[in-house]
C-alpha cells in the first residue's frame, strides 16, 4: 500500500540552477520534483549511513575481535564488584 505525498517544500534558487535542475531532469525523462527528492534522498540516506556507522582500520578490527574472544580477566576491582551485586541480590 502507498501512501499520497501531502508535504511540500519550496527552496529558492539563481536562474542557472533552475535551468540546470530542468535540464537534468528532462535528459533523466522524468519531473524536477521527482529528480530532486530522488536526488535528496539518496544524499540523506548516504549522510545518515556515514553517522551510523563506523569505520576502523582492518588491524584494530582484528584486535577488537582477538579481545572480545580471549577468556575475561578478573582483577580485584571486578571480583569485588561482583561480590557486591551478589549481596545486593540476595536482599531482594
């Protein structure tokens, strides 16, 4: 099922980019206000993708992955918290 387009939004620009967004959008064969919210879209989703995520260089991927499958180690800080959140629970 789709949905009608109800929302309009109306921009200002210089006589050439008009001219160059028609032009384009004729060779493309298809209406301005569709070239442009293709266009729009694409250019959010790829901005919104860059935010999302994260790029890493192979070597720190491979130690990240190395660390997260060596056993854990347990110093004295982590066994007291533990140790702690065991009583805490008992008193429940």
């Amino acid at each position: 099922m789709t949905t009608s387009a109800t929302q309009r939004l109306e921009l200002r620009l210089r006589p050439e980019a008009d001219r160059q967004l028609r032009e384009a959008a004729a060779i493309a064969q298809t209406s301005v206000s569709k070239f442009l919210l293709d266009a729009g879209l694409e250019r959010a989703q790829e901005i919104i993708d860059e935010q999302r995520t994260w790029r890493v260089s192979e070597s720190f991927f491979e130690e990240l992955l190395s660390a997260l499958d060596a056993p854990p180690v347990i110093n004295e800080a982590l066994k007291e918290a533990r140790e702690e959140a065991d009583v805490l629970i008992e008193r429940r």
